[in-house]
C-alpha cells in the first residue's frame, strides 16, 4: 500500500473517494441482509460474543478510533517545534550569515552562525519537550473522562470502554447514547436519531429494525443503519456493530473532514501580535542597514548588524511559553477536578462572564427523594404511588433519578412483588417534546392498562377524565382548577411535581403510539424533594465576586425554580418560562435577558435561544448541563461544561468537563483559567513593549555613533540568555485582583502598552550610551568593545529586572511575590550577565572587560529605570484602567 505522505493531492483525494465508496458499498449491503444471513456474515449471536472473540477481533482490526489525519504523533509534535515562523526567520538569517561570514570572509567566523542555529535548537527542544509533556498531560487526562457502551459479552451486558468495541457486538442503546461505531438495529422503540454531523439534517431520523427501504436509496437514507458520530436522542434499541474506527462511515471521509477548526479568539489574538512583531522587525531591518551602511560606509558590517537586530526582535520563545503555560494551566486546573479537553478552551473559560447552568444537581444535592404521593385532593393515595412504581418500574429506556425515587419509595412501602403481577406489552418512551413516557401492561386476568406519567400540563392537556373519590368522572372546568390548585400548592413549596394518568380502555394488539396517549384518565401526583446543595449560595456568591453572573436555565417548573434559586442566592425577581420565551422575538428576549436570571420550563431549543441571546449582547457565555437536552445549549455556548457522569452527547460537546458536579469546583477552574491566560498576556506584553524600545535604541545608535552599539554575535547571546530568564513565567503567581473579573483577548491594549512603555525604555539605553560615551569615555572606534560591553550588560539585566516591574501593578517583591521558578531564572540570568561583563568572559565575546567604576552608574541607571516603569504604572493605569 503506497504510504498516504507520498501521495500527491489528487491521488489522495481519489483514495479517499475509493475509501468512501468502499465503505458506503459495505454498509449498504448489510442493511439488505436478513437477520440470520447478518449473524452468520458477522459470526456472532444474539448472545454477543466472547471476550476471547472480542479479543481476537480487536487484534485483527484494531481500537475503535479515528486515526486517520492524526496531528498527535510524535514526528507530528517534532514538526510542530521546528516548524513555526520565529524559527524559519532564524534559519533564513542563518543562512545568510554563513554566505556573509564564511563563505565571502577572509577570516570565516562560524560564531554567530552557531549562536543562531543554537537559538533555534534551544526554542525548538524546550517546545518539543514541552509539547511532550502536555501531550502526555492531555492523555492522562482524557483517560479520566471516558464515553462507555454497553455491549452483551460472556452472556451479559457489560459496560466497556468505546475503543474496545468490535464489529460483531451487540450493543443496547438509549436516549443521550453515541453510536459507538456503524450499526444495524436489530430491536428499536421509538428511536429517534441525531445525526446531522454527517448529513446536515437538522431534526432526528426515526430508525427502524426492519427493512423499510429498497435497493436504490442512499445510504443516509437507510432506517435500519445507524453511524459512529451520531447519537440517540429519544427511544431504545439493540444493534449490532458493523464496521468501527477508520472502517466506518465517517472514518471513510476522515481525511476530508480534518481540516483545521476555526480558531479561538485567543489564538487569533496571538497570531495578530505574532504578526505585528515580525511587521516591526521587517521593517526594522532595511533602515538599521540604511542608517548604518551610509552613516559609517562598511555595507557588510551594517548588513550583520541588521540580522542581529533581525534576530534579537524575533519572539522565537513564544510558541515555547503558550505551550508551556497552557499545559500547566491544564494540570493544575485537573488538580481542582477540572478536565480541558481542549487548551485553547482555557482563555474562554477565563473570559466567560455569563455562566448558564441548569438547575438539578448543580444547585440541588441531585438526590431526589420522592416526599408526596397524593389523589386531586392532596390527600396521601398509596394507589398513586402503585401506579407510578409499575410505570418507572417497566420503563426499558435510562432509568432517571425521578424513577429510582419512585422504585425506592415504592420498595420502602413492601410493593417490590407488585411487578410480578404484569407483564410489560409495549412503551411509548419519553422525549423532550412530549414531557411524559407511557407503559402498557396486561395483568394476569388479561386486563390491559396504559400508565402514563410526566410534566402536570402535558398530563392534563392528554386527560379527558379525573378520579376522584374512586370514581371516574369527565374533566370539567372545577375539577381542572381542583387538579391545578393542588398542584401549585406543593409546587409552591418547592415539590417537583409529576402528574400520573391511566386508561383502560386500550386496543388489543398492535403498536402502540403518542396517538394512544388520548382520553386519559387523571389520578394524582407525586412530588419529589431535591433539596439545594449547601456549597451553592457561597459557589454563586465566589463568581458574582469574580464578574460572573449566574442564570438557571431549567425545565422544572416555576415553583421549584424559584423555591430552590433563592435559598442560593439567584435573582428570582424577574422569571420567565418556556411559553414567555416562544411569544418573544429576539429583540425582546434581548431585553429581557438583561434582568433575567432564571428561566423556567424550557426545552432544549429553548434554552439554545436564550444562550444564544445573551452572546448577541456581547457576553461570553457558559453553558453548565449533563443531560441529552442540554446537548444543543452546550454546542451554542462559547464555552460548555459537562461533567464525568453526564449523557454521551454531553461530554462529547462540551469543552471543559468537571469531575464533580459542584459549583465551587467550577469557579475554582475559573480562577486557574485566568492566572493561566494572565501569564500568557505577561510575556507578550513584555516581548511587544522590549522590541519596539530595542528598535527605537537601535536608531538612535546608528545615526550618533561611529561604530556598531553592539556586535552581531553580542545581540545574539543577550538574546539567548532574556529568553532564558523567561522560562519560569509559565509557573509564576498572577494577583489576586486580576482573576477578579473575566479576562478577553485585547489586541490594542496589547498595542497601548507597547507604545507606552517601549520609549521609556529606550531613554534608558540612551542614558547608558551617554555614561559609556561620557563617564567612561568609550568615545573611539578602539574602544567600541567596551561600550559594546557596558550596553550588552545594562541591556541585558535590565530586561531581566523589568520582568518584574512588568508582572504585577503593584510594588514587585514587597506587595506581589514571583514565583521560585521565575525569580531563580532571571536571578541566574542576571548574575550571569554581570559576571560576563566584569570578567575576562567578555573577551569571548569580543568585548573589553568594564571597569569596577561602572557598577555604581549601573546601579543608578538601573534604579532610575525601575523607578520610572513603577511610576509609569501609575500613569497608565489611571489612563487605560488596568495594567495587565
């Protein structure tokens, strides 16, 4: 087989056609096959098959992954370390200095050749490493947060990790489930499929086990096939596994999928500054060259100068502290049991400031206790109870925490035999449209019963009659506001109220459907407690002290709603529901959000719209959810956050996923998302605001002096060691004040801070120049290597000492500490600077060793410099409102 990297594109675009074809030829032949024919062509059983079996189909065919297009492979990251614009810029420099130096030169200096390939080996194996380790990180991770199937092997339904799924296995499937690879249903209920990833469909696809198309349609079209990438939104099924990993459907089209994602806010601001830098130093370079080769007439010399300078404005350690940073941002926020599934999410997390969050678990204990079973009258009614014990009871689909409420309940009260006197005939499960599920059963006499449970509006709307008193009796307009006072009297004080119906009167034989769900007679109710959790109100209270507003977005009712919502804290002034929300157009609902912070009584679309509106407002929003309905909110938001224990569908949509589904957890990740972006924002604004007063220095140097300010090879070694000193910014402490409130991607105060501070810096070079020029009197040609010298040294250390400055608004080392990392790396750098300048090191280097005489007017020089940015501050805080 010809390896895919050696393919051209238009070969490659044909094998992957052939890929495609292949696949769909496959796929569509088994949809025709009858279901003896399908176990035999598979060589499985209703039974599944063995773990044996399923170990030996593994080895033949592989984990049940994509890997086609993979980006994670270890040659991948190495092209990733080397290959990046900072270090092709430096090999081009490079290149040009081994013509200038070796290749044209009397005397060939390989120094400042080796010093520049240095540069790019030392920024290309600390990103490599780095990328190394977060990789590693990220995979440590991603085994904490893993999507599971059941799958029938050995005889019983095991729960098993997705990759381990082989073609052959018979899988069960219910509402929120991922297609954990390319199937044919062999049993389906109600089974509605989402699967508009792969063909744009925007409403679900009813499946079905038998075969309902013909030969001709396409394969999309088939509804007895279901494909990996899709997920199950209502019904239940039993599949057998067809095809997994590459050998699926969307596998097939991998490679024409790949493409890269739209990029973050975050990392579109990175590139804008990356960009600015190189602009800068592209048009640097020609006038340094300029001014030099016709202010001192030597064109080779002014031709090295101006790649130096070319080199010392290149940020080539930028890509190695993005990496650096976000990796550890991402291992300490899994140590506050936050998962970044991706760590360009980080910034986002950090920017939110509109957190949307449903309601149960998150602010309650999601331990639903069912507290009231009760007839219209309110009256306890251990008959409302039976009935919704065999309903929960003989539901096939996931089996929610209001179900196990009523089991358990139901268990508590002696009515575990109950069951044994059905049989369960047929379903109608629940979806999010309806709001209620249906069972009917047949009782040993041969009586037939639909019992149908599910929210009280939707209940009463399908109910025609009421019982009361043990009589049946048409609903009339009393006995309707009889049911709804009840109702609102428990829901009040803050029930969750189900409302239960049945009939008896239901057809013999044949399928049942939402059409049966008609002429009901309602029974009663029961209310379940799920009472707020004790850590909400200080959660809700900790992000509204850090800029975030708190909105619930739920489907329970009014009464719950605002029941809970305030015992923690949450605005219940204003609410809204569902129904507000349909009536509203957008530009309402854009003024309603703006005093709205609980939403009653949605649907999943609902809920998508009302995030949606506060992003046209200009918020960044988060949306907090774990079930199937919050799958389409979660894909809407800026940011979503699901948690370890939630739906397929959810996880797989979210962005940050939480370990535990707290509120406290989730502001405590806020927190280490802005420190993380905090440090980011730090180098880059200390890497703009340095170039631009090097080029401002450079200029002013060309045009006064008779010689070079510094050597080719000088530039290149101060450069080396500033970025060395760099290194422990990704491990340093960010104030307290500035993860206070969200943080967004600002391209011009990233510009502002640099227009600012990058002239003051040069005054201060220019002050050296004069004490070199003056004071010590390195005023000749001969001399040029000792002012070379006293500027490589202050150049140098007061790069190294302005990180400080840079890195807090307040007074560094008295009111903010640096981290150990960061204080060691530019403590060592700084040292090492000093001890070059006023050693016979500098000869290395081609300069004079300084004079002891130098160290007090350093000392001034530098004070003088580090006062002046500390007033700076001052200066620009009060004009831009912040610092960093």
């Amino acid at each position: 087989m010809i390896p895919v990297n050696f393919m051209n594109g238009k070969s490659l675009g044909r094998q992957i056609q052939k890929n495609k074809h292949d696949t769909e030829v496959k796929l569509h032949s088994y949809a025709f096959l009858t279901a003896e024919e399908l176990f035999s062509h598979l060589s499985t059983t209703q039974a599944g098959l063995t773990s044996e079996e399923a170990e030996n189909r593994q080895a033949e065919f592989g984990k049940n992954v994509i890997t086609v297009g993979n980006k994670n492979t270890l040659l991948h990251r190495l092209r990733e370390a080397v290959v990046n614009p900072f270090n092709l810029i430096l090999l081009l420099i490079a290149i040009i200095t081994y013509f200038t130096d070796v290749v044209a030169s009397s005397r060939p200096d390989y120094l400042t050749v080796i010093i520049i390939l240095s540069l790019v080996l030392l920024s290309s194996l600390v990103a490599f490493i780095q990328s190394q380790r977060s990789n590693a990180a990220a995979e440590k991770l991603s085994k904490m947060i893993s999507n599971k199937a059941d799958a029938w092997r050995d005889g019983k339904l095991t729960e098993i990790p997705m990759d381990e799924i082989v073609p052959g296995d018979i899988v069960r499937l219910s509402a929120g489930d991922m297609l954990p690879a390319d199937v044919r249903f062999l049993t389906t209920k109600d089974t509605f499929v989402a699967q508009a990833a792969l063909t744009g469909e925007s409403n679900p696809v009813e499946k079905f086990s038998d075969i309902r198309n013909n030969q001709y349609d396409g394969l999309t079209d088939l509804g007895n096939i279901g494909f990996m990438g899709s997920n199950i939104v209502s019904g239940s099924a039993t599949a057998m596994v067809l095809a997994t990993g590459n050998s699926t459907y969307f596998g097939s089209m991998a490679k024409s999928l790949s493409g890269d994602r739209a990029k973050t806010s975050f990392e579109r601001g990175v590139d804008s500054v990356s960009g600015l830098l190189v602009r800068m130093m592209l048009v640097m370079v020609p006038i340094v060259f300029l001014i030099n080769g016709l202010a001192k007439s030597d064109w080779a010399g002014a031709l090295l100068f101006a790649i130096s300078i070319a080199v010392g404005l290149t940020p080539e350690m930028l890509p190695v502290i993005m990496t650096s940073t976000l990796a550890k941002g991402a291992v300490s926020m899994s140590k506050h049991k936050v998962i970044v599934r991706t760590l360009g999410a980080i910034q986002t997390f950090g920017e939110m400031d509109v957190l949307c969050t449903d309601k149960t678990g998150t602010l309650t204990e999601d331990k639903i206790v069912l507290e009231k079973y009760m007839n219209l009258h309110g009256e306890d009614d251990t008959r409302i109870l039976r009935h919704a014990y065999l309903n929960s009871y003989f539901q096939t689909g996931l089996k929610n925490l209001i179900d196990l409420a009523i089991i358990n309940r139901a268990v508590q009260n002696g009515l575990q035999t109950m069951p044994a006197a059905y049989n369960l005939v047929d379903e109608i499960p629940f979806d999010f449209s309806r709001r209620r599920m249906s069972v009917v059963l047949t009782d040993k006499s041969g009586k037939r019963q639909l019992i149908t449970k599910g929210a009280v509006e939707e209940i009463i709307a399908i109910s025609s009659f009421v019982e009361m008193s043990g009589r049946v009796m048409p609903m009339d307009e009393e006995s309707r506001r009889l049911a709804l006072a009840t109702y609102e009297k428990y829901n009040a004080d803050g029930l969750r109220m189900i409302a239960v119906a049945q009939k008896n009167e239901v057809p013999g034989s044949g399928a049942f459907s939402v059409a049966d769900e008609r002429d009901m007679v309602l029974i009663g109710f029961v209310g379940f407690l799920d009472p707020p959790k004790e850590s909400a109100r200080a959660a809700i209270t900790a992000l509204r002290e850090h800029g975030m507003r708190t909105v619930v977005l739920t489907g329970d009712s009014e009464g719950v709603a605002v029941k809970v919502c305030g015992k923690v804290g949450v605005n219940t002034s204003r609410l809204l529901t569902g129904r507000d929300i349909e009536q509203m157009d957008d530009a309402a609902l854009l003024d309603a959000i703006t005093s709205c912070d609980l939403f009653a009584k949605l649907s999943p679309s609902q809920k998508e719209r009302v995030v949606r509106a506060f992003q046209t407002a200009g918020h960044t929003v988060g949306y907090m959810g774990d079930g199937i309905n919050d799958a389409p909110p979660l894909r809407q938001a800026d940011v979503g956050i699901s948690v370890d224990s939630a739906v397929d569908i959810a996880k797989e949509t979210a962005d940050i996923i939480l370990l535990k589904k707290d509120l406290m957890v989730l502001e405590e990740g806020v927190i280490e998302g802005r420190r993380t972006f905090g440090n980011i924002i730090k180098y880059i604004k200390m890497a703009a605001s340095g170039n631009f007063g090097n080029m401002i220095s450079v200029i002013a140097a060309s045009i006064f002096l008779p010689f070079l300010p510094m050597l080719p090879v000088q530039i290149l070694t101060q450069n080396l060691l500033c970025d060395l000193s760099q290194m422990g910014i990704p491990f340093d402490s960010v104030d307290k004040e500035y993860i206070r409130k969200p943080r967004k991607w600002e391209t011009q105060s990233i510009k502002s801070f640099m227009a600012f501070l990058g002239p003051l810096s040069s005054v201060f070079d220019i002050v050296c120049f004069a004490v070199m020029w003056w004071a010590i009197g390195a005023n000749t040609v001969e001399l040029s290597p000792l002012f070379q010298c006293g500027w490589f040294v202050f150049g140098t250390v007061s790069q190294v000492l302005v990180i400080h400055m840079i890195r807090t608004a307040k007074l560094p080392f008295l009111q903010s500490t640096p981290s150990i990392p960061l204080f060691l790396s530019t403590f060592v750098v700084a040292v090492v600077a000093l001890a070059t300048g006023f050693t016979d090191f500098a000869i290395g280097l081609d300069m004079h060793r300084l004079p002891l005489v130098l160290i007090p007017w350093l000392a001034i020089i530098l004070a003088g410099y580090l006062l002046c940015v500390q007033l700076a501050k001052k200066v620009y805080v009060r004009r831009y409102g912040e610092w960093m």
